[in-house]
C-alpha cells in the first residue's frame, strides 16, 4: 500500500479514538505516518505524544500530508476547512453526516476538480460498512429500498427502555459511554438518522442528495409503557430510516416504529445498527454491526484510509449523478397501520365518541385495550388500526384533541417489514 501522510483536525472522542489505532493498531497501516492535529485545545483524556499540534485547524492543509481527517463536526467550519483541503490537492476522509447531507455535491464536485477524493464511509453507521458498499460492491444491482436503525445511539436508549428503563437515565448513561453528545438532540430527535438516510438515498438511487423536507420524528416521547402495549401483540419499538423507490418518487421518512418481533432488525440491541437493502439480483439482505463509539467510527475511518493507499488509479468509490434531482413523495400520501395512545376521562360513552370520530375518517380498528385507571384518574386506551392514509390520521388526531374528554394523545406508526 501507498504510505500516507495523514493530518486530524478535531481532538474529541472519534480523533482519539482513531489515533489510538494508528499509533498502537494494526501493522497493516503502521507505516502510515500521523504528522499533525489540529486542536485548538487539549484534550486531557489522550497524551498526543510528539505528534505536532496545530492551534489553527485551517493551517492542517497547509502541512506536508496526503489526507486530512476531518472530525470537528458540525457543518459551514467544516465544509469551509474540508474545501480548503479539497483545493490545496489534499484527500479528505470526513466522519460529519451533516457537512455531507447539507454541502456533499459542492464538495464532490470541488474534490473531482482537484482530483482527489472526499470518503465518508464512517459518516454512516460508523463502522458498519455500506457507503463503499452501495457506491461500488452493489454496481450490478437496482436498488429499491435501503431501511434502517442507521443511529446507534437512539437504538441504545430503546433497548434499554424495552427492559424497563427511563429515558432521562438512559440517556446520561449513553452520554456517559461515549455513545451520545453532549448536546444528544440531533440523535434523540431523527435528524442525524435523517442525514444518514438522504446519504445512503443518493447512493443506492444514484441522485442527488435529497431536499430536508422530508418526515422526521424524534424518539423523545416513547415510553417504557409503550413497550408493554408493543409487547402484548409481539411488537417492539425502534427508530427507522426508510428510503424506498417507488413509480412516482422516492418515499423518504425516518420515524418510531413499531415492528414485529420476529423481523431481523427488531433483534438488533444496544448501539447496533442494521440496514436492510433490497436489489433485483441478491434479493433483500442485511447489514448489521456498532453504530457508536470511537472503535466503531475509527473502523470506518481506517477503511477509507486504506482505500485511498490503494492503487490510485481505481476509485475507491463512484459518486452519484447529482444532476437526477429526486422527488420526494409527500409523507401525508403514504399508509400506515398505527398504535394510538389515548388518555380519556373515565365516563361512559367514551369509546363510542372515539369510535365515532374515526368512523368519520374512514379508520377502522383492528384492536382496541382498555387498561386500569391511572393515578390522575385518566384511563389508557391503546388501539391498533386497520390501514389508513396519514393525513387522514392526522385530522382524526386533530378532532380528538379538540374534545374535552381526551386528555392526551399520541401516535406511532407500524412497519410492515
């Protein structure tokens, strides 16, 4: 393999987890060469050694390397360096899902220009490999769904409220592993999840990335009751990403979900992520592996590394056609079976209220539980629906929450596969 001159800017969690590997990792990239850091502070968890420190990140291209690392996150100072890199004729290995989402076609096109490459395995799924994989290994296929848990820390948090755990305290435990910022919101709330699954729509459809307008939901009002439902009729909750070609788009969405137990992805536990991707030729399989922590990311990272100490002459990976600009089907068109929670006042002719205002909508009901009085003296009803149209659905939520016997509401979506 070609040696590389390699420059990190960012010394958090994910840069000290990589150069731990590449300080005391495999020999197979050990005469790689680790030049500098760009760091405007110490971190006091890892000793850098003799590696040289650079205070200002923006000098890094200027240094004598063949690939900058960048792991600073969030997005116009990164995509700003990450340019800067592109055009001084530096490769660039990014783990940001957000600069890529949001800036990926500018930042191609300026690295195809330059003749470098910009590598985002780990942007995706940390270490668990599909960039690489939908880009180049599934060339020969057509791809008509990519669906997921593609963030590991939400997946983290559900399955441990699946075992009875609160969400606030699973969440300082996340935060606490390293799994979880310290600001979690872009986790907790479906956006990071979001960013992952517009990537991996622009690969598998060979597009352009995908606008931000699409449906996205956050996992912040789940609670470990809604396992207990999920669990008498063998379902479980977890937080999807799903892009799926159909005839007049791309349906792009990434939610909660209720899913059967007895699917692979309803399996996966703790920070994994699976990825289920359906093509023409190897038929529907699955990618599955950590989705959080610095060894996981650090693993995407090396890979990318060691694609471009490759043979330069064959490409690591083949970029989309950002001239197809998909369209995104509006999420109020699609169908849906639903879990509805309903919290209502304890008199008589509730359920036919209910019953009623659904009627009107055209919803009917597949299952209907009614459970004990809660201490507020409210009583949980929980009802599966037959299939509906989500706009329907959302006026129906509307008509319930204006009347006064319903006291609180909520929805989430069962997933067929």
């Amino acid at each position: 393999m070609t040696k590389l001159k390699i420059g990190i800017c960012g010394w958090g969690n994910v840069a000290t987890g990589l150069y731990e590997q590449l300080i005391c990792g495999n020999e197979l990239y050990s005469e790689w060469e680790l030049v500098c850091i760009g760091a405007r502070r110490d971190n006091p968890r890892c000793n850098p050694g003799n590696t040289k420190i650079v205070r200002d990140i923006f000098a890094v291209p200027d240094e004598d390397i063949d690939v900058l690392v960048e792991l600073i996150g969030g997005v116009e100072t990164a995509r700003e360096l990450i340019l800067k890199a592109l055009n001084a004729g530096k490769h660039v290995v990014t783990a940001n899902k957000a600069v890529i989402y949001e800036h990926g076609e500018e930042l191609i096109e300026v690295a195809i220009t330059n003749n470098v490459k910009i590598l985002f395995e780990s942007a995706v799924c940390a270490g668990t490999p599909v960039v690489k994989m939908l880009s180049n290994d599934l060339g020969a296929n057509k791809i008509s769904k990519v669906a997921g848990m593609l963030n590991g820390t939400t997946n983290f948090i559900l399955s441990n409220m699946e075992e009875g755990a609160n969400y606030e305290n699973v969440l300082q435990e996340a935060q606490e592993k390293g799994y979880a910022e310290p600001d979690p919101s872009l986790d907790v709330n479906g956006t990071d999840a979001a960013h992952k699954i517009g990537i991996l729509a622009s690969l598998a459809f060979n597009s352009g990335l995908p606008a931000s307008k699409f449906h996205i939901e956050g996992i912040e009002d789940i609670t470990s009751q809604d396992f207990k439902y999920a669990h008498e009729f063998n379902l479980t909750v977890k937080h999807l990403a799903v892009a799926q070609l159909q005839d007049h788009g791309i349906e792009l969405r990434s939610h909660p979900v209720m899913l059967s137990k007895e699917s692979s992805l309803a399996g996966l536990k703790g920070v994994r992520n699976g990825i289920q991707i359906n093509t023409d030729l190897l038929g529907e399989f699955q990618v599955a592996g950590s989705g959080a922590g610095r060894e996981s990311t650090a693993s995407g990272l090396i890979s990318d590394l060691i694609a471009l100490s490759k043979n330069q002459d064959i490409d690591p990976m083949r970029y989309p056609d950002f001239s197809k600009k998909p369209s995104i089907i509006d999420f109020n068109e699609l169908s849906f079976k639903y879990y509805v929670y309903l919290e209502v006042k304890d008199e008589s002719g509730v359920l036919a209220l209910i019953s009623k205002i659904f009627a009107e909508h055209k919803i009917s009901f597949d299952k209907v539980i009614q459970k004990d009085q809660l201490d507020n003296g409210n009583v949980p009803m929980v009802i599966f629906t037959d299939p509906v149209i989500e706009s329907e659905m959302q006026i129906a939520l509307k008509d319930l929450k204006s009347n006064s016997v319903i006291h609180n509401s909520k929805i989430i979506r069962i997933e067929d596969s």
